[in-house]
C-alpha cells in the first residue's frame, strides 16, 4: 500500500480527538503519516476561557501543550500559520513549508461574529482565545487599578461597569466570573464592591435560550439575586471607546463591553472555495466530508450538516469531538476498508456554570442547579481528559480547580486549598520522624537496651557498643505477636509471651479483624518468613524516618507512615500510645518536605527531568516536518 498523508488543520477540540484516533489506529502502520498544523503549540480548553479572563486560575492552567498530548504518538506537530489550501495538487501551502495530503482534515473552528456592528472590532474584547482570555484579564485588572484613582464620579462608575453582550454560554459563564472576583478586585484597590456593576445586555427577549426555561429562570434569579443588571429585547447598535449605545437609544456609560454575541466560521476558510451555510460554516454530508471535494474533511464549528432539516450540528464541545471522530472513521475506512459510520450525534445535556459555585445544568432530562450542577460540570471535564488520554493534564485540572484557588472559589469553597504556609507543619514532620526513628532504633538496639540508652543523655555513647540481646536484627526468634507463629517453635512462643508486656502497649485492636489474618497467614507462614520480614521492616521504619527528617519524597514517605500504621493497628500491635502518629502522617502529605527540606529542591528538579524524558521538551513552535513533504515523498519514491 502507497504511503497515506493525512493532514489535520486545526488542535480544537476536534482535531485533538481526530488525531487521537487516527493515531491509535495507524500506530504500527509506518505507511500512515499524520501531521497536525496549528499556529500555536498547545491545546487551549476553550470552555474555561471566562476562568482565566476573571482570575480564577492562571493562564497556563488552560494551556495544554501539545507535545504532551502526543508525544510517544506518529503524530507530527507543526506550529505554522496555513496560507492556502491547493485543492487540485492536495498540498497545503504554509508560512514557512508545504505539506502534500492524500486526506485533509479542517478543524480551524470559529470565531467571534459581530454582526456588522460599528465599534466591535475597534473597543469591544472578544473571549475567544487563550489570548483573548489574557488580554481581558490584564485590561479588568488596570481599569479598575486606574478607576481607584479616578476623582470624576461619572467617569469613575463607568470605568467599574462591566458590561456582557450575549447570554449564551461564553457571556453568562463570564459575568458569574465577575461576580466574584469583583470582592478581591474592590479589596486589592480599596474600593467599595458596591461600585462595581455588572450588566448582561441581551438582544432577544429571554435569556440562556440554550435552556428550557425553567432553568433558564433559576440561573436569572441567581444573577439578579448578585446585583447583575440584565438589559433584554436591547440589540446594542453601536460600540464606542466608551458606552454602548442600544436600539432603544439608551447610552451605557462602560469602559468594558464582552461580545459574546455569537460564532461564525473561522475567515482563514474564506478563500478555500468551498459551499458555505449559515455563518460562513462549511458544506459536509453524513460523513463530514466537504461536498465539493473528495477526501476533504470539516469538522468541529467549522462544519454545517443538518441532523434535521434547518438544525445543524450544534457548536458545542460534544459536537466537536464527536465531527473529529467520524471525520476521523471515514478516513480508516477508506485506507482499511470497511463501511463508513454516518455521523449521529448524541448530545448528553448542557450545563452553564455561574462562578464557581452556582451552574445549571439538564443532563438527558435530570435538572441539577447550585452545588450538583458544577460538580458534573467538573466530571465532564475530568471525562474529557480520559477521552484524550492525558493523566498528566487531569491532574493538573484537579489541582488548579480544587487545590490551587483563592477567594473559596471552587465548589468545596477553601477546605481542599492548599494556599497555606506547610512552615508550620514543620515541627508537626520532625516530631513524626522521630517517632519512626525510635521506632527503629527499639528494634536494632533492642526494647532493653534502647531503653537504657535514652534514659538519659550520659547513656548516648552506648549507641556504638553493639545491638542487645533482643535486638531484632539478630538471631532467629520471632518478635511478633501472632499465635500462628508463636505455636510454631517454642522459642517463638517464649518471645512473644516475654515481649507481649514489655514491647506492645494495650493495642487499640483486641485481636486481628478475621480476613486480615488471613491475610497475614498467607503473608507470612512460617517462622523463617516473619525472621526475614521484622529484619526488612526495621529498615523500612529507619528509612521513613530519615525521609520525613529530610523532606525528601515526604508525601510518599508520609503515605508510607499511615499505611503501616493502619496495618500496625488491623494486627492488633499498635497500642492507643502511638494512635496520634496516624493523623499526624496524613497531615503531613500537605507538602511539609518544601519548607526546610530537599523536596525544595528535588521535587521540581525530577518533575522537569522526567517530564521532559517522557513527554519531550515543550516549545514555543513545533517543526516536526520540515515543510516538504512532497520532496520526502519523492525522495522515497527514488529510493
């Protein structure tokens, strides 16, 4: 079979899945190569765009770089701008190369549609790109920053007025944003909350049509609950540098005017001569091939197919994965043979966040509002990262959005944040550590003989004597309690009847729950096997002490401590004296090791070094080809 060049334009939503999948299939197949052309280097998660622009978390936190999503992939990247589409050579014509393509995949989305309206483009911001999201953010931040130093009162008030165009998804998950960080906004400038208004101007006469409207209704009492101002049946005509100007005639004073109004297909398409529909979005059939050329696929918002007469493919996130799928199954039954898959879409609801801590949502008919509604909102994404197999960017989700927020900005307010200083679980970590350190030492020295030692500080140098009689590093006799092994030798039993009062407290069990000591039967049978055990626990002890001691690998070494400790507890060994040690490990794995410690140093160090071994080395621009791929084609063909 001839070599297959499968060129995908575009790391969406759409593309990311159907270069995921074609990846999967031809991943043996040397005769399949798939490229993917983007002008950035990364992935950005679209749908938490308004988190960025309001400061809920950092910009990277959106920012999924590509070569972590498919490095160890055949998947090539390239970071280049496409300059044309050569439909009759099958090449696309890049800034800086050319790619030939035996199929094509467009997934360059959509962008922003102002509807013609005067003084969009000029001094409205649009929340469609990571850049957009930043850019937003930094403007918010320095109007209010100048707005604290305003003496004029009109002027004043106009600054600190934010106002939204559009109640879809992107406008009404952006003003709960603003809803919240306008407390730590007026806080950091000294300002009165009161000062800062919120509008959401809305041309239709209802708001969240996306919804039925009982829950459209419960996510509008919820804002004007909150003080926003929603302005309906009031198109705005005219942007200016700065008021909005509306049908009725009315002039908002306001600095800051969000369009979100609505989406057309991406312009770079423009020149493609394709059939367009509605929006400028290109002609697919049921397979989500163009229908003016062969082997040319659309998928994501860029593409219009009618499910039903007059209702295309919605522009959504499940739309988009699911267009990037069956683009993506067309193709491999075209190079493998097979039927192709029409395309079905199979929607499982929407949901709308409002900040943090409020969201609505209609999952197949179950409405959930409040608290529920954004914690599926967050399962939904965590799903998302299982469907582009990225463990690596589903934990940095889970901490940016549980651990790493501010302000009680997340469902579970600040109980799982860990913005606290772990200075002060310092001393908490050496009083842990020398627990286990004088749990070890009992065993090497002996219970006796390390009773004398530290009996006083005179007896120290005793340390460098040799080990006691019943040190548990030597000879054979089992030091633990358990009657199966007591029953085994006598001496055995002797040890564990002499060292029962002396070595193990009142144990917090009486005796050993019935399948744990089944457990320990099959973990340890016979005498030999405890012998060899109890001589490697002294130095697992001896090392989790020192661990903790240093700050090295705390959190393992602290999950390492509560673990044997329940284990301590279910043998019926761990008396209600040491019971303490067990919360105190869990505390522990806040990070304590980065205060005074080497995971200061280590941590991030291995966190590079293995990240760049497994994942590869991040850039800014990607070049995976070189540009010719009709050259490297030809130049194969020749040998």
């Amino acid at each position: 079979m001839a070599d297959k060049n499968i060129v995908i334009i575009g790391a969406g939503y759409a593309g990311v899945h159907a270069a995921k999948k074609l990846a999967k299939k031809y991943k043996k197949d040397p005769s399949v190569n798939i490229t993917l052309i983007d002008r950035h280097s990364y992935h950005t998660m679209m749908t938490e765009l308004h988190e960025v622009a309001a400061h809920r978390v950092e910009p990277d936190a959106i920012q999924f770089d590509l070569r972590r999503l498919f490095n160890r992939t055949k998947v090539n990247l390239v970071t280049d701008n496409v300059t044309h589409v050569d439909h009759n050579k099958k090449k696309v014509e890049t800034e800086h190369g050319a790619f030939d393509y035996d199929y094509l995949i467009l997934g360059m989305g959509g962008e922003p549609n102002d509807f013609g309206t005067p003084g969009v483009g000029e001094h409205a911001f649009t929340l469609w790109s990571w850049e957009d999201a930043v850019q937003l953010r930094e403007h918010i931040e320095k109007t209010v920053q100048l707005a604290a130093l305003e003496h004029d009162e009109a002027t004043r008030r106009a600054m600190l007025t934010f106002t939204v165009c559009g109640s879809g998804f992107t406008g009404i998950e952006m003003v709960g944003e603003l809803i919240e960080w306008k407390e730590r906004l007026a806080k950091e400038h000294k300002l009165n909350v009161e000062e800062i208004s919120l509008y959401v101007v809305e041309a239709a006469p209802t708001i969240l049509n996306m919804l039925d409207r009982k829950d459209a209704d419960k996510a509008e009492s919820y804002l004007v609950k909150k003080g926003v101002k929603i302005l309906k049946n009031s198109p705005i005509v005219e942007v200016k540098p700065e008021s909005i100007v509306l049908k009725s005639g009315e002039e908002v004073p306001t600095h800051t005017l969000i369009w979100t109004a609505g989406v057309k297909a991406n312009s770079d398409t423009k020149d493609y001569g394709m059939s367009t529909a509605r929006a400028g979005r290109l002609k697919v059939n049921e397979y989500m091939e163009s229908e003016d050329y062969e082997d040319v696929y659309v998928i994501g918002d860029l593409a219009y197919y009618e499910e039903e007469e007059g209702k295309p493919t919605p522009q959504i996130v499940e739309a988009a994965e699911q267009t990037g799928m069956t683009a993506a199954k067309s193709i491999i039954a075209d190079i493998s043979g097979g039927e192709k898959e029409a395309y079905n879409g199979k929607y499982h609801g929407v949901m709308v966040s409002i900040g943090a801590r409020y969201g609505v949502a209609n999952l197949s008919g179950i409405r959930l509002s409040g608290w529920f509604a954004n914690f599926m909102k967050h399962m939904v994404n965590l799903y998302y990262f299982f469907g582009i197999r990225s463990g690596y960017y589903m934990f940095h989700y889970i901490m940016h959005e549980f651990f790493q927020t501010k302000d009680k900005r997340n469902i579970f307010r600040d109980f799982p944040t860990r913005y606290g200083n772990v200075l002060w679980s310092l001393p908490l970590r050496l009083f842990v550590a020398g627990f286990w350190l004088a749990e070890a030492g009992a065993k090497i020295y002996g219970h006796t003989k390390w009773s004398e030692i530290t009996s006083s500080w005179s007896n120290i140098p005793q340390l460098f004597t040799g080990l006691g009689e019943d040190s548990w590093l030597v000879g054979s006799t089992v030091r633990m309690p358990f009657e199966w092994l007591q029953e085994a030798t006598s001496g055995a039993s002797e040890a564990a009847a002499g060292g029962g009062e002396t070595e193990w407290a009142t144990p917090i069990l009486s005796e050993m729950p019935g399948i744990f000591e089944w457990f320990m039967q099959i973990v340890l049978p016979t005498p030999e096997m405890a012998v060899f055990m109890q001589k490697f626990m002294v130095f697992v002890e001896l090392g989790i002490g020192l661990a903790i001691l240093a700050g090295l690998f705390t959190w393992l070494a602290s999950a390492a401590s509560a673990g044997f400790l329940v284990m301590f507890t279910l043998s019926a060994m761990l008396g209600w004296n040491k019971v303490w040690a067990l919360p105190a490990s869990i505390a522990l794995m806040n990070g304590s090791g980065r205060t005074f410690g080497l995971d200061y140093w280590v941590v991030p160090y291995l966190q590079q070094t293995v990240g760049n071994w497994w994942y590869g080395k991040e850039q800014a621009i990607y070049k995976d080809g070189n540009g010719l791929a009709s050259d490297k084609k030809q130049n194969r063909k020749a040998s």
